[in-house]
C-alpha cells in the first residue's frame, strides 16, 4: 500500500477542515511513520497538532481521516462563480508555474472538471454557486484535481480586494436567492 509513493510521502488530511484549521496536516513518510501518527491520534490522543483549540480529541471530531499520495506542494486554487473561472486564489505560497501553467489553461481545466463532476453526479454536488477547485501537477506535468471545495471555500485573493469583494457580492445574492426561492415553495 505505502511502498506505492512518487518519492513525495503521504498526507494525512481531515475532512471539513480549511488550511488546516483544527487539524494540522501530517505529511508520512513510509509505513512506520504512518504507524506512529495514527497511533498518536486514535489511542494517546495527545500527539501535536492531534488536538483542537477547544481540546477535544481529534479522533472524537472526524469519523474518517484522508489518507493521499503527496504529489507537489505546488497548487493552484481556483474561484469559479457559477461555474465560470474567475480568478486564482494566492492561499498557498508556491501555486504552479505561470509559465507551464498559464492563467486560461487552469481556468480551462477548472471548469472542465467542475462541468465533470456535476455531470457525473446528477447534479448531487452544488456547482450553481462558489465553487473552488485546487489544481496541482504530477511528475509528468499533467494538470491534477487536488479537491473540490464548496460555497463555504477559503476564496481570499492577498492584496487584491476587488476579486474578494466581487465573491462576497455574489454569496451574498447567492444566498439571499436562496432563501426567497425556498420561502416562495414553502408558502
């Protein structure tokens, strides 16, 4: 199973959680270590980072951890506003090459997984609003979806307040929408 790895490890992740908030991220480097972290976290429940701000045990929180190949720190993550691109959110300090990675190839590819994943799921996965999808690049330079992140996405764009404020402007009316269609089917 973690004899499997491009020479990157693996990382531990928990569901629901933004940048690691609640949950440090735990990168593995082979079996033994996989081992150890899962040891701290499921039977002391005191290992660094295992427990929230509150102190209550990570393993009492999550019902499942994510366990993944470790492929490039590098990600893109991209805003899309009703399934169109819309810009790359700066959250992480190393997003991918500019230069293998153009702005419309990311966007491109974006909203083609977006399109894919709505297709695939009947609809099941709400892609009408916000929607961010963070993009990496395995060793062969192929374009990767990392994950899809929903209405509830970190989409803060550094020193660039009017991509911010134009995704909050359509939350806003997003939601408000929402709500007034939903009010209408219940009178």
């Amino acid at each position: 199973m973690v004899e499997h790895t491009n020479g990157n490890g693996w990382v531990l992740k928990a569901p629901y959680v933004q940048n690691a908030q609640g949950f440090s991220v735990r990168t593995i480097k082979d079996f033994e270590d996989l081992q150890v972290q899962l040891h701290n976290i499921c039977i002391k429940k005191t290992a660094s980072g295992s427990v929230n701000k509150i102190g209550v045990p990570i393993v009492d929180i999550f019902e499942y951890l994510i366990f993944q190949p470790c492929f490039n720190r590098a990600e893109s993550k991209i805003i899309l506003l009703g399934g169109k691109a819309q810009y790359i959110v700066s959250t992480t300090r190393t997003g991918l090459s500019k230069k293998a990675f153009p702005e419309k190839d990311l966007f491109a590819k974006a909203e083609a997984a977006l399109n894919h994943l709505a297709f695939k799921t009947s609809g099941a996965f709400l892609s009408d609003g916000m929607v961010r999808v963070d993009l990496f690049a395995d060793s062969q330079g192929q374009l990767i979806v990392n994950e899809f992140e929903n209405l509830d996405a970190s989409y803060f764009f550094a020193g660039r307040g009017n991509f911010e404020f134009k995704t909050r402007t359509f939350l806003r009316d997003y939601y408000k929408n929402k709500f007034s269609d939903l009010i209408k089917t219940l009178r």
